[in-house]
C-alpha cells in the first residue's frame, strides 16, 4: 500500500530523500485516480529500492494542492533532490511512469 504524505509531512519527505519520488495528487472519490493506484502499486513494489511513490489526497491537503497549482486530478508530480523535475496531468501506462521516473536517475 502507498504511503499517504499531507501538508504537514510533504516538504521533509521531498527534500530528504536522495532517490526519485513520485507524489500521486488523488482523491479517493476520483475513478480515474483509483485506476492509477493500481499501476502505482505495481511500480512501487517492482521498484521501491530505486523510486519512492507517495500518495497525496488533495481534499485534505489544500497547503500542497494550491502551491502546484492542482486544479486536475489525478496529478503525478515527479521530484529529485526536493526540485519538481517534471508534472503529468491524467492516467499514464505503466511504461511511461517508469520512463519519466527512470529519467531522473
């Protein structure tokens, strides 16, 4: 199961890890976010020891939402070293999540 990170815990998680991390911007009424799910827990189990991936639920979470500007969901917004690297906007295949994800090694 995917971590859940909020307001509270976003900044320290973006900034002390080393390792691509992906944060999945969702809400748990979203069909669409609840079919990423399923790809983004394949992800991570296939490749916890080279990525992170963590799920934020916007509609508790207005501090982040806000500062990314999230106005769809679900958002996957990609980070390395605490820098935002890169932003995809609606469901994306497997492949092309481990692509971008790969990229930033």
């Amino acid at each position: 199961m995917l971590q859940e990170i909020n307001d509270d815990s976003f900044d320290k998680v973006i900034s002390e890890y080393k390792k691509p991390i992906l944060i999945d911007f969702w809400a748990p009424w979203c069909a669409p976010c609840r079919a990423l799910s399923v790809i983004l827990e394949e992800i991570y189990k296939e490749f916890k020891s080279k990525f992170l991936v963590f799920k934020l639920n916007v509609d508790n979470n207005p501090k982040v939402s806000s500062k990314y500007g999230i106005r769809s969901i679900p958002t996957m917004i990609f980070f390395k070293n605490g820098e935002k690297k890169d932003i995809h906007v609606g469901v994306s295949s497997k492949e092309e999540i481990i692509k971008k994800l790969n990229d930033l090694i």
